[in-house]
C-alpha cells in the first residue's frame, strides 16, 4: 500500500485545515489507519486512528474534541480534520496504515507510512 498525504500548510491559531491520505496498491478496506505527528525535536505521536469499517475512531487527548478522522472507502482515502489549530499542533503529520482492522495508538502496530505533511499554527 502507498499512502500520500496532503492539505498541510501554514495556518494562524484558531483556523482550520483538512489533511487528506490517499492509497493505493491494495485492499484498502480492510486496513485500520491513522494519523500520526513529529514536532521538532520530539518523538512521533499518535493522533487519531480508525477502524477498517469506520465504526472506532480514536485520538489523542490532546487533539479530542478538535480533530475529527473519518475515511471513505469507496475513494481509497481517510481525512483529518482540523479545527480549532493551536501552535503546538505544528509538526509534520504521517498518514499510515496497519495490518489489521483495529485502530492503535501504537506506532508499532503501523506498516504502511506515508511521507508527511508540514502543518505549521503560527500565533
């Protein structure tokens, strides 16, 4: 599977901006996917997960209530949407995929990677 992210830029605090990961390559569906994201200096974080059907969504606590995951299967693709952007949302953001149809907050339970996208909240 191929994964290609989109949608990141620069953005003042408080907007909003909408990442997109489009796949390819295999059976989409039956993978769980999600959202991870490196700040400067700092590890990979999880930020959202869902399931293969769409039906278990999770996110960090730090981003609950203000991101939103959600994917269509018919278009190969899964989204993030952001609202609510703080500067300490700047990172580059991963889209990736799993093996199985589970969301995780592990990185480890991730094969597929995308190449990120910058997102950076100016104050």
């Amino acid at each position: 599977v191929q994964l290609q992210a989109s949608g990141g830029g620069l953005v003042q605090a408080g907007g909003s901006l909408r990442l997109s990961c489009a796949a390819s390559g295999r059976t989409f569906s039956g993978y769980a996917m999600g959202w991870f994201r490196q700040a400067p200096g700092k590890e990979r974080e999880f930020v959202a997960g869902i399931s293969w059907s769409g039906g278990s969504t999770g996110y960090a606590d730090s981003v609950k209530g203000r991101f939103t995951i959600s994917r269509d299967n018919t278009k190969n693709t899964v989204l993030l949407q952001m609202n609510s952007l703080k500067p300490e949302d700047t990172a580059v953001y991963y889209c990736t995929g799993g093996v199985g149809g589970a969301w995780s907050e592990s990185p480890h339970s991730y094969v597929y990677w995308g190449q990120g996208t910058l997102v950076t909240v100016s104050s």
